[in-house]
C-alpha cells in the first residue's frame, strides 16, 4: 500500500493511492498516520477492506508529510563508502548515529528555507525506514518484523551549522524545513528488494546524486538491529539511513543552495519529491 496525507498543512487527510492511481480518503478508517496508526494491526485492517469507493482526493492538492508526529527522527550517518571518501571522512566501522528535531519535517514539495547567515545549506537524497512496533534489543534477522515501510527523505544539511559549530551535527540537520518526507510510505511488502532502489537528486534540472540502496555500508536490518540497542524504536518512529555521493559538500569546489534554487528527488518505488528553497 502507498499511503500519505493530503490538504493543507496542520488539516491533512489520511490517503491512500490505489492502483490506478487515484487518491481516496480512508479518514473514515484511521484519523491520521501517527505513531497510534503506524502499526501491523492498522495495515491488516486497511488491506482487508474495500476501499474502492472511497472518496477521491485531488491529485492537486497539496501533500503533507507521509507521516506525523512521530516520536523520533533518527539518522545514520556516512553510510556510504563514497560518500564517506568524497567527504574526507573515513567509511565507518559501525553506524554513526545522529537525531533530527521532528519539528523539522514538512511535505515532499514544501519549501525549504533559507535563513539569513545561512552559507552552506546541502542536500541529501536517503532512504527512509518507518517502524511498526515496539523494538527493543532485536537481532538483525526480526528486523523486518518490526519494520512498516519506506519512504523517501531530504536529509537537508547546513554544512557550517553541523560540522564548524561547536557540538553535534543534530544543529545542521533540524532547522525548520530539514525534513521533507514522503510524498508516500509504502508498506514493505510493495517493495520487492530494499537493498536495490536506484536513488537520484537534481538541483536545478542538473543531476547532482545517483545512488543505489545497494551501496550501503549498513542495511535497513542491521541498522534497526544496531539501533535498538542503544535505544527503543516504537511505532511511527522514523530513520533516515543515509546519502550516496554527490552532495555539495563534497564538491570541488563546494556548491550549497541558494534562495531560488529547486530540487528534485527520487527512489524507486518510493516517488519524487520536488521543492524549492527559499529566503527566510
């Protein structure tokens, strides 16, 4: 199943989108995609019932974040090898852990701000994991048990913010706008191999990214393995996992966003994202 929120930011309508490619309402069957919905049990229920004659939604309606209010927005960091090396960092031994505020999601075609003094806003097409249950100390073969579905995520970055200030890199990650997600989350059982989705980001008609899941230095089980180790995952709980070469940063010489600036985003099976930066 696709499923995402559509309609004005703080009024989104739970959605599906059917087969033929047709948005319908299923409010009167979940309130919304938060952390009391994002379960199993919710899933089994939708696939069971009959949706077809559902109300239809506007495709030209705006599209919020796939999911809301989750309890945490977790990152991996350097997780892939030439991404590392295009960055100077050396390619990890275990996964690099950072978090993003959840006040930083917004839709997949919102606008991405740019504040004044900001000079070194990035760009970072990932791989997004939605959690579906409690998960607590697992080993990387029940990862899958505890995992909802995918989405696609825009780890936007501000550069000087996480690496030259004083701290962690949480401060770079989490401004307002730092967070585009979906335009859908898809039910893992859509998705026929996780570790093979091609991944592509343009900024201004010119391809900057292209990836592979495949690539990863750590996949989604062993990342959800590793992390419930240190921490709880609960339900709605979402983790970014992670950028292929190609960001600004690692450019020669380095290129960042500027107010005006657009960006396109895709994962296959996972949709496109498309949105603009713009002055704050």
């Amino acid at each position: 199943m696709k499923l995402l929120r559509v309609g004005n930011k703080g009024s989104e309508k739970p959605a599906l989108l059917d087969k033929d490619g047709k948005i319908r309402d299923i409010s009167s069957h979940v309130k919304d995609l938060n952390p009391d919905h994002l379960n199993f049990e919710t899933i089994s229920k939708l696939q069971s019932a009959d949706l077809s004659s559902l109300p239809e939604l506007s495709a030209n309606d705006r599209i919020g974040s796939c999911i809301t209010q989750p309890g945490k927005f977790v990152a991996i960091g350097l997780n892939y090898s030439d991404h590392a090396a295009e960055t100077g960092a050396d390619v990890p031994s275990e996964p690099i852990v950072f978090m993003k505020a959840t006040s930083c999601i917004v839709g997949p075609n919102d606008d991405v701000e740019i504040v004044s003094g900001s000079k070194k806003l990035d760009w970072e097409v990932e791989l997004g994991i939605i959690i579906g249950k409690e998960t607590k100390h697992i080993s990387e073969s029940q990862a899958q048990d505890h995992i909802l579905g995918y989405c696609l995520v825009n780890d936007v970055s501000e550069r000087e913010w996480q690496i030259e200030k004083m701290g962690q890199w949480v401060k770079g990650k989490s401004h307002d706008t730092y967070g585009p997600i979906g335009p859908y989350f898809v039910t893992k059982d859509e998705i026929a191999d996780v570790n093979n989705l091609k991944m592509s980001l343009d900024v201004n008609g010119k391809r900057m990214q292209t990836g592979n899941t495949s690539t990863m230095i750590f996949n989604v089980d062993v990342i959800v393995s590793y992390l419930s180790k240190y921490m709880s995952l609960q339900a709605g709980d979402i983790i970014t996992t992670g950028t292929p070469p190609g960001v600004g940063m690692g450019m020669k010489p380095q290129q960042f966003l500027k107010a005006g600036d657009t960006m396109k985003l895709s994962i296959e099976n996972l949709g496109e994202q498309n949105s603009k930066v713009v002055a704050l």
